[in-house]
C-alpha cells in the first residue's frame, strides 16, 4: 500500500508540474495580458482590416481549418505585408514571437506594438502615421518610420536601437535617452525640429538633420546639415 501511494504522488506531482506555465509560455504571452478574441481558436477574428486578415489566412493558417491558432500565430517570426493597401493592423498583438515587421507602404494611421516585445526590426515607412507606440520594445535594433505624419516620437523605451530613420514626418520633438547609447545611424532630416538634444553617445557615427528649424543642437559629431 505504502508503495502505492508513493507512486500515485509521484504521477500527481508529475501532472501538475505540466500544468504551470514555462518560461517560453510567459514570453509567447508577453508582460500583459492579451485581448480577449471573439473567436478564442482563431487570433483574426479581432481583425478589422480584410486585407490583413486575407494575408494571415492564407500564409499562416498551416492546418487548413479557415482559422489562424495561437499557436499558428506564436510560430510566425517575419511579417511582410509591404504595399497591400492595409488601413489597419489590430491582431498583430497575438504575433508575440514576431521578430521582423514590414508594413511598409500602406495605409496605417496609427500602430500600437506594445505586446510584439521579441520585435528587433520595423519597417513602417510610407504610411500615415500620426501614433507610433513602442513602449516594451526593449530589443528593437531598427526602425524605419520615414515619410509619414508623426508630429513626436519617443525611443526612451528602446535601449538597444542601433538604426533609427524618421525622416520626412512633422517631428516636433523625438524623446532620446541616455539609455540610447546603442544609437549608431540616425536621420532625422525634413521635419519641424527647432532643437535636438542627444545625449553623449560614442557610438554615433551618422547623423543627418538637414531641413529642420534647428537653433540649437546639443552634441558633438559628424554631422550633416
């Protein structure tokens, strides 16, 4: 009996240490917690754009079930949606394991990539952009957000970008920290800057801030204006 019981906690313990959550489970879901899907077993039924969704059905839905899984959804790295006319990219928080986002040339007014926290490059140019929220994007190494209608943008929150493009845009203001050390290539030319304040950063190597309203610029390095 005693040997019957020691093995029945042995398969008890076995079982529920397969209930909790690994460490690759906490990543796929990110620092917060995701929406809630109308649809639980198909992460396009938030969507609200049907360009987008079209492109995740027939590139992602590996089963052929009409439905794109979590699952499905955790096993996509590259996203490539460049020039397909697309307003609207709501559902891309569930791609948690995205590593490589191209949007470039479309119709977007505003992107929120809040839970994309694995994102190392974004290609965003050519859109309409006025939002661009990159709050947990902690290894994001490149972005380009060029030729669009943002009027701020804070890289604060991005400690390891090395290539940042914003030019063309109606920037006011960028947000840099001393966190942005990584900073290598920086272009922030034809905007509406009247200052600009880097902190000291060996690492810069080009900067291009031509066509601003600059008056002031706080920092020491090739520079072309």
């Amino acid at each position: 009996m005693k040997t019957q019981f020691s093995i029945l906690c042995l398969l008890a313990f076995i079982l529920l240490g397969g209930v909790g959550c690994s460490k690759d489970d906490e990543t796929n879901e990110g620092p917060i917690a995701l929406p809630v899907l109308p649809d639980p077993g198909d992460v396009c039924s938030c969507m609200d754009d049907l360009q987008f969704m079209k492109y995740c059905y027939e590139k992602f839905d590996i089963n052929k079930d009409a439905k794109v899984s979590k699952a499905e959804a955790n096993a996509v790295f590259e996203l490539n949606v460049d020039g397909c006319n697309i307003k609207s990219l709501t559902g891309i928080e569930y791609f948690t394991r995205l590593r490589r986002l191209n949007c470039y040339d479309n119709q977007l007014t505003s992107l929120n990539l809040s839970y994309n926290i694995n994102l190392e490059e974004l290609i965003c140019s050519r859109n309409k952009l006025s939002v661009l929220k990159l709050p947990k994007n902690s290894v994001l190494t490149d972005l380009s957000c060029s030729y669009n209608q943002l009027s701020s943008l804070d890289i604060t929150q991005n400690p390891s970008l090395n290539r940042l493009d914003c030019s063309f845009n109606e920037l006011k203001s960028i947000a840099i920290g001393k966190n942005n050390s990584a900073l290598t290539y920086f272009y922030c030319n034809s905007n509406k800057l009247t200052s600009l304040d880097i902190p000291s950063n060996s690492q810069l190597y080009s900067l291009e801030c031509q066509d601003n309203q600059l008056t002031s610029l706080n920092h020491c390095c090739p520079i072309k204006i």
